[in-house]
C-alpha cells in the first residue's frame, strides 16, 4: 500500500485472529485515494508490551500515527479505534467503526454483546487447540449467508493468521474479555460512523444501535446480508463511504441507513 503527502492518510485497525493482510480485500485501486496504513495484534499486543496498561498502549499506537489521519476500525480494532478517537480528537478527521461493540460480552445492563457461556467455550477452545478454534472462529464471520464457504476460504487466504503468534492472540483475546469502551464511545467528538452486517453473530446487530444510544452523533449503517466482515462480503459498499470520507473529508450527519439489494432508507 504506497505512499503520497497529497493523500489523505487512512488508518486500518485488525479485528481479533487475522492480519493486516485482510485489507487487501478492499482492493488496491479503492484504497488507492489514501495514504494507508493497516496494524494489527502484533501492533496492539506486541512482545515487548505485552503487559502494558491501555494509558501506554494508546500512547505508543498514537506516536506510530500519521499527525490527522481517518481511522478505520474493525470489531477488537474498533474498539481500539473509539479510544483513540475519544483521547486523541485532534488526531483523527473521522471514525469508522465496523462491527464493533462497546462491550464484546453481554453483561449487567448490556444486552448487546456475545452471550459469556459462549465466549468462554471459545476461550478453552482456543487454548485446548488453537487452529481448530481460529478456523472455527473465521467461519463464523459469514454464517447464514449462501456463498458462506467460498467466503471463508477466501478470509482464511487473506487473513494469513500464522503471522501471528499464540501468545499475540491469547493477549487479545484476554483483552477482549475485559474491555469495556462506552465511556469513549459517548465522549466521541468526532465524524463517526458504525457499519455493521444484519446477519454477524460474533457482534450482534443489536451492538449498532446500542452505540447510537450512547451517541446519537454516530452514524449508523446495517448492511442486511453481510456478516462480521463486511468489507470482505461487500467491498463496495465499505469503499463507496471511503471514497466519500476521502472527497468530502468528515462524515454527514446521524441517521441509520439500511442497506437491501442495493438500496439506501436513511430512517
């Protein structure tokens, strides 16, 4: 992904189990309007930082950045991205969260996450045997959607997780299980928007409007048949937001867009 001072800068944040490498998924001539840089776990969660607070976490991530750049953040990516965004305001020209949850596991009086039983079998899955359980984790991103399996092997290509080792993983995962981001999301001062599938089970469409409640500023857009990834299952509509944050720099105002064969209905 190259590089142009006359670019906007547009910064990629990975979900949990893939690398970097998902990105490409967008196309090289969409992104080809931005500056882009793409991290992952082994950008959140390296080696050397492995026990690090957030405080530090999020300082070493914003000194990596571009000075103002749009930030894109997917699933454990976003909720990286919504606390950059509420610490660093001046730092980011817009948000773009997709299928991201201010709390990933439902509890108390948050009923829009991962129910916990089901979260903590995939934790001992994952440690028992960790590939079956990545597998298994991959495929979930496309579950109920007819081409399903082509779409899973295509994520599986793409996502080239044995770039990242165990221990990496472990630690996201083990952060996913405490994180909770709800104060950021409603102190975002920034163009957000949050795109998330109608059909993802990992972050439940319920999630999106969840964060509306917290902030009404935030932009929210259901795509009705796409899963956990929707810039894989539907890059074009993922790109064609990018191509308007790169036109028009910031993001419109709040509404709720629902996406069916093609159509917008802003409600």
């Amino acid at each position: 992904m190259g590089s142009c001072i006359d670019k906007p800068a547009l910064v990629l944040l990975t979900g949990w189990g893939v690398s970097r490498h998902v990105w490409t998924a967008l196309g090289e001539t969409g992104l080809a309007a931005f500056d882009v840089m793409a991290l992952d776990l082994r950008d959140f969660f390296p080696v050397a930082w492995r026990e690090e607070g957030d405080d530090s976490r999020l300082s070493r991530l914003i000194d990596n950045l571009p000075k103002t750049a749009h930030l894109v953040g997917w699933s454990l990516g976003g909720m990286l991205a919504v606390l950059l965004a509420s610490r660093y305001p001046h730092r980011i020209r817009s948000l773009t969260l997709v299928a991201t949850n201010a709390v990933f596991q439902r509890g108390g009086d948050w009923k829009a996450g991962m129910a916990p039983v089901v979260f903590a079998q995939f934790r001992r899955a994952f440690i028992a045997t960790p590939e079956r359980a990545w597998r298994r984790f991959i495929g979930l991103h496309f579950q109920g959607m007819e081409n399903a399996r082509a779409l899973t092997r295509r994520m599986i290509q793409l996502s080239q997780a044995e770039d990242i080792d165990y221990g990496t993983l472990r630690a996201g995962l083990e952060w996913l299980a405490q994180a909770d981001v709800r104060d950021a999301v409603a102190s975002l001062d920034v163009p957000t928007i949050a795109i998330q599938g109608g059909l993802d089970v990992i972050t439940p469409v319920a999630a999106v409007h969840a964060l509306g409640a917290l902030n009404p500023h935030i932009e929210r857009m259901v795509i009705d048949d796409s899963g956990h990834a929707p810039f894989v299952d539907h890059p074009r509509e993922v790109m064609s937001w990018l191509r308007q944050l790169a036109s028009e720099g910031d993001a419109p105002s709040a509404r709720t867009i629902n996406h069916r064969s093609g159509c917008d209905e802003a409600k």
